[in-house]
C-alpha cells in the first residue's frame, strides 16, 4: 500500500498529538473591515513537515479556504498560517487548521478617540487615547493628526500632551499606519487661559524726575510658556508700539514720557494684554511769562496788575514777586497775582519766582510803562506864561511914557492934513512918504533903550508868578 504525502503528514500528526507535542487550542483576532490579518500557526512542526499543504477551513465547510470562492484573489498564503486582506464583514467566524482554531472578528466602526477633559489651561497635562471595538493585534503604529495635519506618531494608542500651551489648541484625530484613511472622529482640544496673569512692574517708580531713568518689566504667571512681549503707549485712543522685549527702559525722562504704558505677550493662537500702567515724569516750573494789566501806558495813581504763569508737574506751589533797586531787590508780595496803585518809584524793573517741590524759576525782568507828573514840566510851562504876561506889560509901559513926554504925541486936528470928500467918484493916491505921528511913536517904542530899572521888575514879576503857578498845582 502506498502512502501519499497526506497520509503521512496525519499519521505523523496522530503520532504527536498522542504524545502531547500538538494541542488544540483557540485564539481570538479582531481587524478591521478592509485590513489584513493572520491567522497563527500553532506549532512550527506543521511548517517543517508539510511546507506546501494549505488545509484551512472555515467554520465546519468541508471546501478548503485556497479552493473556497469566496476568498479568491484574497488568500496572500496558506500553509501553517493563514493571511488574507481586504477584510469583509462577512468573514468573521471559526477557521480551523486540524486541531487549531481561530476566532475572527471582523468590524467597520472606525476608530475613537477619547479624552479625560477637552477644555484645559494652559500649564496643565492632556491624554490622548486611541481605540476601535476590538483590539489590534502586533502593536500597530498610531498617527496622530490635529486639524487633519499628521502631528506626530507613538507606538501605542495613547498620545501625552505635557504643559499645554495655546500652540496645542485643535481638532484631534488618530489612525493606525497603513489605513491612514480610516480617520476616527474629531475631538477639539481647547486651551484656555487667564487674560489678568500678565502684569507690569515699574523699578524704581512710576513718578520719575526730570532727567531720570525708570524700568517697566512684563512678567505672566505662566512661568513654562515662552512668549514674544511687545510694548505700547497711549496716544488718544490709540496705542503705538513703542518696544519689544519683556522690559522697557526709559531714559533721560521728559514730561512727554508721561501717559499710559501696557505690554502684550504674543504666540501663535494667543495675545494677552496687561493693565494700564501711569507713568508721570515731574518737572521743574518753566520760564514763567508775566503780563501786566491795563496794557501800555499807565498813569501815576491807576491800579496795576502784574500776573505770573508757569508750566510745572506737580504744579507751581508759591509764586514770589520782587523789584530791582539799583544793585538790591526789593521784596514786593506773594500770590500769582500782585496788584498796586502806581506811584512815582513803582515804575520797575518787576520779576517772579515760581516755585514747585522739584525746584524754582525766574522770570525775565519786565519794566511797567507810566506817564509820570513830572515837576520840570511844570515849571517850564509856568514860565512860558510868566515871559509872555510880562512882555506884554513892558511894551504898554514904554508906550504910556513913550506918549507922555513926546509932543508929536499931542497934535491937534488942525496939524493933521484935512481931506474933504468929495462928491466925485474920484480917489486921491496914499503918499508914502507922508508918516503920521502914530508911526512916529510906534517907531520910536522899538527903538527904546534897555531900562535897568524896567528889567529888575520884570523879572521879579516873573519869579513871583512862578511861585504863584508851583503853589496852586
């Protein structure tokens, strides 16, 4: 009797399995609809015996899996082992190699993700796991996908995510390598934060001195995070970007350094914005301006009033008024304001001093124009008049005795030329030549010699309406 290669390899397998080298025993593989699988070979001894033999069956079919319709074109190897790919829902079941059995289960659910909490602060931790309704055998390769961009890959179904920031914020999604199509469902993964853990300090101080320096510094409770800082003043309802870097230095401070600072801590997904820090510079009064009212010329005996205005921070505490006198100065009043009826010494020069707790400033010297009652004039007029009164009265005196002691000054008519009228409406010429008495004795005033007598009463008529005039004003 000859004995095929079959009926070797069973007596051989009896054999075996009665001395215990073969046993039978049932293991359980879950896939997924469209993967690949392998059913194992349970002893090695089946490969070293029977190489080629493929004589696995499903369930309690009698047909061999190679020779079985349904899986034509999609057995890859049959021996000891079975694999097969594109799976279908329907091949799940019972495959059976003699006393070998294998359970398969088949499954389209896709896969899932899962995590404890979706919604974390930044700082904090975050686990991923992948999984599918049955488990995977051969610890496949997962990839990791956040809004549908590969992310990363671990060799098990879980992904860590440690100190979260706002970078981490997204859509998650996993799937196993080679079926990269099979994408589970989205889970969002969002990272919140404190918009009030960003603040700003100021060293030395907020109030600066003129010509001083101070340093403002941005610090975030979130110590881990790493973030671009950027600095900005407010300029009306605006801010313009003034620095970045998470200090800013001002030096050398003037008053325009006074206003508003803020810093913003920058990421990718995320700006976080302080408070409003005040910085205020203060300043030593300016130059102060004095005005004078009423303007232009003041009479002596009006009332005047001098102003002093100066731009300070903090503001101008005292105001101090002073008026040169030749090389000294004159205290003259406080207040910003002075006011006074102006006599003859008050016509300047006039400065203020003002004073805050940072220092004090002069003003320039301002003088006050006044129309002053001067005495000189006054004589000057009074003998204007008193010249022209006593002339008057010298050149009648002269004419009185002038009359007095000349004849010529007594004519009669009869020595006068007599001039009848006529009734004819002719005209006799004027002679020139013919001088009458009375410019005689014109002519004769002019000529009068100076009288020392005369003279010394003129002028002591002239000093006594002087003292008259100076008396009565």
């Amino acid at each position: 009797m000859l004995w095929d290669a079959e009926m070797v390899f069973k007596v051989v397998t009896i054999f075996l399995y009665l001395q215990g080298l073969v046993c039978s025993f049932v293991t359980h593989i879950c896939a997924l609809q469209g993967t690949s699988v392998t059913l194992p070979c349970a002893n090695d001894i089946y490969t070293f015996l029977m190489p080629n033999v493929c004589s696995w069956y499903k369930s309690k079919e009698n047909v061999p899996i190679i020779e079985n319709p349904h899986y034509i074109g999609r057995v890859m190897k049959c021996d000891c082992s079975l694999m097969m790919n594109n799976l279908r829902e329907n091949d799940s079941g019972s495959y059976r190699f003699l006393k070998q059995e294998v359970a398969l289960s088949v499954t389209d659910s896709d896969l899932q993700l899962k995590t404890m909490d979706s919604t974390v602060t930044e700082g904090q931790n975050v686990t991923l796991t992948c999984f599918s309704t049955c488990t995977l055998r051969n610890s496949p390769i997962y990839f990791w996908y956040r809004d549908r961009q590969l992310a990363t890959y671990t060799t098990g179904n879980k992904l860590h995510l440690s100190q979260v920031t706002s970078q981490d914020t997204g859509n998650y999604s996993c799937a196993v390598k080679g079926h990269e199509n099979r994408l589970s469902s989205d889970v969002p993964i969002v990272v919140k934060y404190n918009p009030l853990d960003l603040s700003v300090s100021v060293s030395p101080s907020a109030e600066i001195v003129e010509g001083r320096s101070t340093i403002l510094t941005c610090s975030s409770d979130v110590s881990t995070a790493v973030y671009n800082y950027t600095w900005y003043k407010k300029n009306g309802v605006e801010y313009l970007l003034i620095g970045s870097g998470y200090k800013y230095i001002i030096t050398n401070a003037r008053p325009e350094h006074s206003g508003l600072y803020r810093c913003v801590a920058e990421r990718t997904l995320i700006h976080r914005s302080s408070m409003d820090v005040l910085i205020t510079v203060k300043y030593s009064p300016r130059i102060p301006e004095i005005s004078i009212s009423p303007s232009g010329e003041i009479v002596e005996g009006s009332s005047v009033t001098l102003t002093c205005s100066s731009d300070a921070y903090p503001a101008v505490s005292s105001y101090m008024w002073y008026q040169k006198n030749g090389d000294g100065t004159v205290f003259r009043g406080t207040g910003k304001s002075i006011n006074f009826t102006l006599a003859s010494g008050d016509h300047g020069p006039y400065y203020c001093e003002a004073q805050n707790e940072i220092g004090a400033q002069n003003s320039d010297v301002v003088l006050l124009a006044g129309e002053k009652k001067s005495l000189l004039a006054v004589v000057v007029v009074g003998s204007v008049l008193a010249v022209l009164t006593v002339g008057g009265v010298i050149a009648l005196t002269h004419h009185v005795k002038r009359k007095k002691s000349d004849p010529v000054g007594n004519t009669s008519p009869k020595s006068q030329d007599t001039h009848p009228i006529s009734h004819d409406d002719t005209y006799t010429a004027l002679n020139l030549k013919a001088k009458s008495s009375e410019y005689e004795t014109l002519n004769n005033v002019r000529k009068l010699p100076c009288n020392p007598a005369l003279q010394a009463a003129a002028e002591a008529s002239h000093y006594e309406n002087i003292q008259e005039r100076i008396s009565y004003l």
